[in-house]
C-alpha cells in the first residue's frame, strides 16, 4: 500500500503506526511543517504563510490560521500527486488544519482522522475551573469557532478514531458512529516496575522506596491541575519531613488561559506557597529526556495526575504501566483509566486538602496500597499496552479503509 500521513510535528501520535508499514515493506510519505525525519519515510515538508498584509476578525484568527495550514498542505499534496504518488489511506491529525483539503486532491482516497478533542462551552474544559470563567460573547464565540474546522474534518473524513470514550464524546452525536475509540498505546515493556532504579537531582539519589511525590506534564499549568497540586504540597511537606517532591514540565502550557504578562504558571503557583514551602525538597526539572522520565516514574512513591475534562496525557497511562501508586483527578478522561479503589485513587479536581491527605496517606502507609501498583500495572498492559492491544487495532482500522469494509469496524467493540 500507500500511505499518507499528515501531521504538523510527524510522526506524533503515528510513530508507531508509520513504522509498522515501513517495516512491512509498504510505501510510506509524511507530510509535516516542523517534523524530525523517520527512517524510509518520504517526508515532505510545506510551510504555511498567510498572502497579503489584510486584516481579520478576531473570533476566526484561529480559524484562519487553520485554512493557512490547509492551504500549504494541500499544495504540497498536489505536487505529490503530480509526481505519481497516490495514497491508498490518509492518517490525519487534522488539529491544526492540515488535512481540511485533502479530500479535494484525492476524493476516492479513504481518510483516517485522529479526533482528539472537539471544543465546546459546557461538558469539557472550557469554564470547568471557577477561577478562569469566562463569560463574554467573544469568549463564547471564541469557543465555538474554534472547532469549525474540525466540523469540516469530520464531514470529509471516512473514519476516525478518538483514544478516549470522553474524547469521542465531546464531538456531535451525528458523527459517533464514524469514530472507534483507540488509545494511541504505549510501550509497558519500556514503562516499567523497576525496584532498583534511582534518580540523582539537587545532590540527592533518590530511589524507590523514598517518599518521593512526582508531578508530570509536558507544560506546568491549571489545564493539567498545577496550581491544585502546588496548594497541597505545603501540607505534604508538613506532615511527612522525609518526603521531596519532583515536578517535571515545561512552561510553554497551550491549553490554559494565559497567565499574567511576564510570568509563567509555575512561577505564579510557585509564588503563591513558596513562604509555605521548603525548597530544599522541592526539584524542578522542567523537560527532560525520556529515559529519566521513566525513571522519576519508577522511583515514586505516590504520582499525582490531574486534569481538566480534557485529553487524556500519556504519562498518566505510562505512570500505571510503571507501577506507581497514582491519585488521579475525578474527572471523566482519568476515571476511563483509573477506577478508584482498584487501580489508583482518585479526589476531586480543586479540592487540594483532599488531594493533600491522600498523598500524605499514600506516603504513610507503602504497603497498605501495593495491591493498587500492581493493579495499576496489570490495567495499564490489558488496555493500554501498544503491541498486544492498541496498534493491533489502529492496524485493522488502516487495513479496513483500504479494502473499503470500515463499516464493519463498529466503534462500540472498542474499549
């Protein structure tokens, strides 16, 4: 076969997917803005730019910056097209526009479009936290013509696929039965229970066994619970003298309202405790490479996951693959992955002395809650697990396109 993927930072979430079909022997071309070469991928890049100097309505700013990206990928299509190639399917992250015309290069082609999130004002992220509402016509407007293009997305598409059931269920019930929920899948046999690991920060060696209290993001902000977090950690501290905590993200967070001019998250969260806290035991590492973040995971003795109703992050999948003991958020993307009780502990979202008495509880008591690590790796593996699990399925949905049968790929045998 030929297959076209398009992603703005390939291979993304089609790492694994791209590599199965060039290691199966099949033609494979990326289409990317910014994204990093793949071994026997064709990658083509194109590059968005808007023609002329005009000015636009600021409620479609996002919009038109999607049509810009639609435009460079679709040119870029052509040209492919011209050259002789012709996909057999498209795999599409259509989150940032590049595949809005696609189907007008190649309109028999079947596409297969990565549905992560559909923003709306009520069910999801948006005014879910009471201290960034916002009630405004813009804001409203805003909102809603931030998902326009996705609309189009999901008009064009053949199928798609969303790795959540919350995920899914932020898009209009029309097109439910187009999307089968598959979780991208991970790599349990990387993260992994590991008794000896150890973790050298600030002078220390941490090592499993140490009350070590981790947070995890790819950007520290309200969207993924930071300031929540950061409202416990005092009181953590307080009550258990041994314990360190070790928060791992950067400040570039995209997905929260923006913080006050000349300040990042962190730092204003920070602030906020900062007379409370004992920095000494407090270790920021902001982005780090991946083998050590496995290792923060592997060493910790309670993991902390919070977020909005939002997309479900990789490392909370990853932290349950490692074994670690996670208090989860109540919220209805972590509650798909966690069941309180069984394979991790969940609070409510805003209620940081909840979320302080759990840790502390966790810190206090190891062995009481060792059922719930190996729960939590056993989930992790049945569910989540890439090989075995997630890109089997991600496999049948490409092969059902091409043969033109992914009608019979029903959404709801998915889990």
């Amino acid at each position: 076969m030929n297959l076209l993927f398009v992603h703005q930072n390939f291979p993304g979430q089609f790492r694994h997917l791209a590599r199965h079909f060039v290691r199966a022997g099949h033609q494979v071309v990326a289409m990317t803005i910014s994204g990093r070469q793949v071994p026997w991928v064709r990658l083509i890049r194109y590059k968005p730019g808007r023609p002329g100097s005009r000015q636009i309505h600021p409620w479609v700013t996002e919009f038109e910056t999607k049509v810009i990206r639609g435009d460079a990928c679709a040119r870029a299509a052509l040209q492919l097209n011209a050259g002789g190639f012709k996909p057999d399917v498209m795999i599409v992250n259509p989150g940032w526009g590049e595949s809005l015309y696609l189907k007008d290069v190649w309109p028999d082609v079947p596409m297969l479009a990565l549905i992560e999130y559909f923003y709306r004002k009520q069910g999801g992220g948006f005014n879910f936290d009471p201290e960034f509402m916002r009630t405004s016509l813009p804001d409203y407007a805003r909102v809603r013509t931030s998902s326009a293009f996705l609309l189009m997305t999901l008009d064009a598409m053949d199928w798609g696929m969303s790795p959540t059931q919350f995920q899914k269920s932020t898009v209009p019930a029309v097109y439910h039965d187009r999307i089968s929920v598959v979780f991208e899948g991970i790599d349990t046999a990387a993260a992994r229970p590991d008794p000896l690991a150890s973790l050298d920060i600030g002078g220390r060696s941490l090592k499993f066994g140490d009350e070590v209290v981790t947070l995890v993001n790819r950007n520290l902000g309200p969207a993924r619970g930071y300031h929540t977090f950061m409202r416990a950690l005092p009181e953590i501290l307080r009550r258990r003298p041994n314990a360190v905590a070790v928060i791992v993200g950067g400040d570039e967070d995209k997905y929260s309202p923006l913080p006050p001019r000349g300040k990042t998250w962190r730092e204003v969260y920070l602030d906020e405790v900062r007379d409370r806290l004992d920095l000494g035991r407090v270790f920021f590492l902001g982005k780090i490479p991946y083998s050590q973040y496995l290792r923060v995971l592997q060493v910790s003795a309670c993991h902390v996951y919070l977020t909005y109703p939002f997309t479900l992050g990789w490392s909370c999948i990853e932290a349950l693959s490692s074994g670690a003991l996670v208090v989860g958020s109540a919220t209805a993307p972590v509650q798909e992955a966690i069941t309180h009780g069984q394979n991790g502990l969940l609070v409510d979202f805003f209620d940081h002395a909840a979320l302080a008495e759990t840790v502390t509880d966790c810190l206090a008591r190891p062995d009481h809650f060792a059922f719930l690590r190996a729960a939590a790796r056993q989930s992790a593996i049945e569910r989540y697990d890439l090989a075995t699990v997630c890109l089997p399925q991600q496999l049948r949905l490409v092969e059902s396109l091409a043969s033109g049968k992914c009608s019979t790929f029903h959404p709801l045998t998915q889990t």
